[in-house]
C-alpha cells in the first residue's frame, strides 16, 4: 500500500466540533475566516471544502440543519439555487474553469460525508484536472495553495453575488 503525506488533514481526524460541522460555522460569523466561509446571507453561506476535489471546490449550505432538501422552504431552495447558478458564472469568469460539477449527496447510503446536513458541492473543473494518479494509486494531487485560492474568491464575492 502506498501512502501520501497530507498533514493538512489531520484536522479532519482531531478538530471535529460538537455536533454539526455545518451548524457549527452558522452559528459562529465571528470565524468566517478560520472556516474559510466565502459568503453568507440570511438563507445560506458558501465555504470552501477542506479536502477539496479540485483547485476551488467549495460548497453552498443553507443555514437550515436538516438532512432532507424537501424540508428546505421554497424560499430557501430557490434562493440557494440562484447563489449556485451566480456561483458558476464566478467559477468560469473569475478563475476561468471550464466546467463546473454541481451536486448533492443525499444520505450515508447516497455518498454524503456529512449527512445530517444538507449541501450543494460546487467544484471548477478544466481539461486534463485529473490523470492516472487518481484512476491507479487512488490518490489525488491538488496543484495550488488552498490560502491563496480562499483569497482570491473572497475577493470575488462582490462581483458575483451582489443579490
């Protein structure tokens, strides 16, 4: 078995919150920059995933805690359906991605890591973002600095989602 050294996820396995991860970053603004939250409204906030698929995957979650999208209000469900749709535009103009994947993993049984909590994942994508590495050793490589990505999309947020 081979094994990569990521000591960034570390954090994964030893600063777990009590309770809701999501919940957690709602109910604490005063750490939006800690959290690495891009965005946040009445109805949702963006974040950026710590252990991302590609240079600038983050996620939209509404402040609602519910596992089910049908529980999520009307209101709510077409508002983060708006931020995603702004969200793609900022992906393809402000960092030039060529593609975005959108989704939701609904359930343990459905894929989500983090299934009490609804979220939409956003991730940029470009020709040739992943090679064998995946497909053979199971493993990805995530060619930028996290911090710098963070930054620049914050920066970005006033162009993109002015609502």
């Amino acid at each position: 078995m081979d094994y990569m050294y990521a000591p960034w996820r570390s954090a994964y396995f030893s600063e777990k919150p009590e309770g809701c991860v999501f919940c957690n970053i709602t109910n604490h603004p005063q750490k939006d920059e800690e959290h690495h939250v891009l965005y946040r409204d009445e109805h949702c906030f963006i974040v950026m995933n710590r252990y991302p698929y590609s240079p600038g995957h983050f996620m939209v979650i509404p402040h609602h805690h519910t596992d089910c999208v049908e529980a999520l209000s009307p209101e709510v469900w077409m508002h983060i359906s708006f931020i995603v749709q702004r969200c793609i535009v900022l992906l393809k103009e402000g960092i030039g991605a060529q593609g975005v994947n959108l989704g939701m993993n609904l359930g343990k049984s459905g894929g989500a890591g983090i299934a009490e909590h609804i979220h939409y994942h956003v991730i940029p994508r470009w020709l040739g973002d992943t090679n064998f590495i995946t497909t053979i050793a199971d493993s990805r490589v995530y060619g930028a600095d996290f911090e710098k990505i963070y930054t620049h999309l914050k920066g970005l947020i006033p162009k993109y989602l002015s609502c």
